[in-house]
C-alpha cells in the first residue's frame, strides 16, 4: 500500500493562486487550486496511492457521525479523484507526532511520502516541502513518484 499524506493549505491551494483569485478565496468554491489537484490526481492515478488527510481541514470533520465519508465528499467536489483512505487522528506534539501514530496503527504501508509547506520532522527522504506561494509542482511530484518507488 502507498500512502500519500496530505496537507491542503499551501500544497492544494497557494498564495499565488489566491492572488490570482482577486478576492473570491473566501468563496468555498475556490478553496483549492484546480491546477494542484490535477497534478496530485496525476500522482495518485500512476501510483495507485491512497491519502491520508493530515491537513488542520480534517478538524472540522472530527465530529461528525462519518468524518473520513464527509472529507472524501468535500474533496471530490474540488475534483480530487484519489481514494481518500483516512485523516491523520489529534496527537500532543503536532503533525510529525499524528503522521507517526497513523503509521504505527496501519500496517501494509510500503511506500508514503508527506506533502507539506510546513517542516515535518523526523521523515527525512518520504517528506516532500511546498511552498505556501507556489503549492504543489512539477518537481514535488516527480520527488514524490521516486519516493513512491515510481522511478
């Protein structure tokens, strides 16, 4: 199994692409950068990798009666096409902590990588760094694919 875990803001959606929005960021319906999540459908249809949402967006799904059902609902209607498997849970200690626990609680991963525009220590070469102004590229893709074992 191949696990991508996911952050939203700077990754899917940019400070350049809020930019260019001109004011309608602010509308739901623009949240996320349609040029990134077509390169991470990209990376999810070739790798057949599954996401796991570590995004601070999973937090406003932790209540609900079907959290995982209702973030794969909301992130399809941006028209991410990969199976969104699951959320990282709420650890003491932040994202590198929550990313570690959901490892250590599934087992059959053979490859992951973690996209994020904030440093996640402690993951050394499965960690790929966006930029809050640029998002997901190009080049974090083809990083991912390698890691991905997709050479």
């Amino acid at each position: 199994m191949n696990i991508i875990f996911l952050d939203i803001d700077g990754v899917l959606n940019s400070g350049n692409y809020i930019k260019r929005l001109d004011g309608r960021f602010d509308d739901p319906q623009f949240q996320m950068d349609p040029d990134a999540v077509v390169r991470l459908n990209a990376l999810t249809t070739l790798t057949g990798a599954s996401i796991v949402v570590s995004s601070t967006w999973r937090l406003a799904f932790r209540h609900s009666a079907y959290p995982v059902r209702q973030l794969r609902t909301c992130l399809a209607s941006y028209k991410l096409t990969g199976d969104v498997l699951d959320m990282t849970g709420v650890v003491d200690g932040g994202r590198s902590y929550e990313i570690q626990e959901w490892l250590d609680t599934h087992s059959g991963v053979e490859h992951y990588v973690i996209f994020d525009d904030d440093t996640v220590e402690g993951f050394g070469e499965h960690f790929v760094k966006t930029q809050f102004m640029h998002g997901l590229q190009d080049e974090h893709v083809r990083q991912a694919l390698t890691i991905l074992g997709y050479k």
